[in-house]
C-alpha cells in the first residue's frame, strides 16, 4: 500500500447530504480515511467518491429506478464511464439508506459505524468493477473488505 499519500489528508470522500446526526463525531473522519485507504491501495487515488445518506424513501426510489427493486436496501453504487470519471474526477456516487442500516446493523449486532464502514468499502468496490455474483468474484471481492476493515480493527463481517 502506498501510504504516503495517505499523509496528504486530501478528502476523497465528498459527503453529499448529512442529516442524521446521531453517529459520533469521529464518523465522517472514519469514512473519509477509510475511503482514501482503498483508492491509494487500488491506484485510484486521483478519483473522488461521493457518499448521500438517504431516507428510505429515496432509497426505495433508486432502488426502483435503478434496479426495478421496489424495497428499501442498504447501500447502492453508481459508477461513471471512464469518460465522465477523466472530466469530474469523480469514480461514482454511494447511496447509503441510513434507517436500513440502523435497523440492519441492530438484527445483526453491529456497530452502526462499523456496520457503515464495511458497506462504505463495499460500494467503493462495487465502483472499482468489484461483484459479488459469482462465489469466485465474491469471494474475491469479501476478501478486500475484510482486508481494509481489518485495518480500522473491525471484525471480519463475514464471520459475525
């Protein structure tokens, strides 16, 4: 990993809309580490990721509009063309559903934030062309998430 360009402190993470206000404090500076964490390891360093935490009813919506999944889901990834990634900078944008993960997070017994975190590294490699449909590709795919929680000193939680 080339943590030198960690050291910059440059924010790869732009946080869209934050209105729930019950994490701690600490969670934005958690997500924005953890998301230059991946792009520098994944040499994409120079792209930027942007995160929305939604209502349920804006992520039943994307879910429709996007996946003709009428139903509220954790986290979804947009990802640009390569194109559009040259002109804004920008590898894609991350819709978290902050109720479904509170209430998620709570039937499995996790920490809400680290629960944030595992699906914040989950998207981000979904927009580097990560996928889970297939055991190999998911396997492969578990195995970096776990590999970036392990650095935050979050438990594998595919094991949990």
């Amino acid at each position: 990993m080339h943590t030198k360009n960690l050291i910059s402190k440059k924010l790869r993470l732009n946080i869209l809309k934050n209105e729930f206000n019950d994490f701690s404090k600490g969670l934005d500076e958690k997500l924005n580490f953890l998301a230059d964490y991946i792009l520098v390891d994944q040499r994409k360093d120079k792209l930027k990721v942007n995160l929305m935490f939604i209502s349920t009813p804006e992520m039943i919506k994307l879910n429709n509009d996007f996946r003709n999944k009428n139903l509220d889901t954790n986290v979804l990834s947009f990802q640009v063309s390569e194109d559009a990634q040259k002109i804004s900078g920008e590898l894609g944008d991350i819709a978290m559903s902050i109720p479904y993960i509170k209430t998620e997070s709570h039937n499995l017994n996790r920490d809400p934030e680290d629960h944030m975190m595992h699906l914040l590294a989950h998207g981000i490699l979904h927009l580097l062309g990560f996928d889970h449909k297939e055991n190999k590709d998911a396997n492969i795919m578990e195995a970096q998430e776990i590999k970036y929680l392990e650095f935050f000193k979050i438990a594998n939680p595919y094991l949990i």
